[in-house]
C-alpha cells in the first residue's frame, strides 16, 4: 500500500522543486510528512516513489479532465468547447505546472524512462475516455460524426493530435495550451463531424463556409 493522496501531493511538489535526481529518499521522506523507515515501509526506492506519483497525478487529471469536460457541457458549450475542456483540464494543468519547474526536462527524461508501462496504459485510457466522451456529445446533440468515420478512429484522432500539442518543442508558454487544444480540436470536428448550427456560429463567427 503506498502513501495516501495528501503525501503524494507533496512527494510531487519535492520532486517538482529538486528534480528527480538529487533529492535522497531521507528529503523525500521529510516533505511527505514521514520517517525514512516509513517511507522505505511504502517504497523500496526513489524510483518506486516516483512512479507513483505519476501515477497518482495522472489519475486525478482523468478525473479532473471528465469533470470539467461535462461541466462545460451542461453549461451549453459546444463539442469544441466540451472537448477542449476535458483535455486542456487533464493536460494542460499538468503541462503548465512541470513547464515552471526548473527541472522539467530532467522530470520528463525520468518519467520517459521510468513510467514507459504507465504511460502506455494512460494513453489506451485516453482514448477511451474520448469514445466515451463522444458517445456523451451525440447523446447531448452536440455532435454528429460524419459517414464515413467512427467514434473509435475520431478518438484515435484526437488522441494523437494533444500528444502533438504536448510533445511541441520547443516547449509552449502556460498560456498556449488551451488556445492551441481548441484550434487543433476545431479542425478535426471540422472534418469529421457536424454541430449544431448555433454552436457553429458561436465557433466561426459566420455560417457561410461552414459545413451543413
């Protein structure tokens, strides 16, 4: 049984001020709250440590993500806007605060190395929160996918564009991300799929070129 949220936060925060190579688990111990002896009771290393914190924060950006996507949804927003919530809520906020560490590449480098399986098992997760996340839009009327595509490979799509959008070197300011979530994820719907007309307006300002 590893450590319970409240220590996991700070565990993340230590290693989002140190990095992850110099803190010794005595440090790590020290700003979860805990002895060494406990700490090594949980973890048998930094390493085990560390993996659960990624772990941890990626499970509660999933939440956070569904949440604010739903949200934006019974506030009458339109499927760009339901969807850019949801991911720029279950990226965006983590990007921006690894973005302000002064270890982020360091971070990323180790969680590349360390967290490959978790990884993996987050993006399968992803994509299908997005199929859920459609099939939500259509039931709502929101969203219509087009003939010649489905709810998987438009997850699929999506999926593969805010990997992009994160992945974008160099790094993007704080203030970047959802703009950049938005424009990427309009474009796809653009192509793969019909709104309401009075989301469309809202979206491009004018109906005149806009698919019907």
């Amino acid at each position: 049984m590893g450590l319970d949220p409240d220590q996991l936060a700070k565990a993340a925060d230590a290693f989002l001020k140190s990095g992850f190579n110099r803190p010794t688990m005595i440090e790590l111990a020290v700003a979860c709250g805990f002895s060494r002896r406990a700490l090594y009771y949980h973890y048998r290393n930094k390493e085990e440590l560390f993996r659960d914190v990624i772990r941890y924060q990626n499970e509660r950006a999933m939440y956070a993500g569904w949440t604010a996507g739903i949200s934006a949804l019974m506030e009458g927003e339109s499927a760009v806007d339901v969807i850019t919530a949801f991911l720029d809520t279950r990226f965006g906020a983590t990007r921006r605060s690894a973005a302000n560490s002064p270890y982020a590449l360091e971070l990323a480098d180790s969680v590349f190395r360390l967290c490959d399986d978790i990884i993996i098992e987050l993006q399968v997760r992803l994509q299908e929160d997005l199929v859920r996340m459609l099939e939500t839009l259509q039931t709502a009327g929101k969203l219509t996918i087009l003939s010649d595509m489905n709810k998987d490979e438009l997850a699929a799509m999506l999926a593969a564009a805010v990997r992009g959008v994160n992945q974008t070197r160099p790094h993007l300011k704080d203030v970047e991300f959802q703009p950049r979530y938005h424009a990427i994820i309009k474009a796809i719907l653009r192509g793969s799929a019909k709104m309401p007309a009075k989301d469309r307006r809202r979206l491009e300002g004018a109906t005149s070129d806009i698919q019907s």
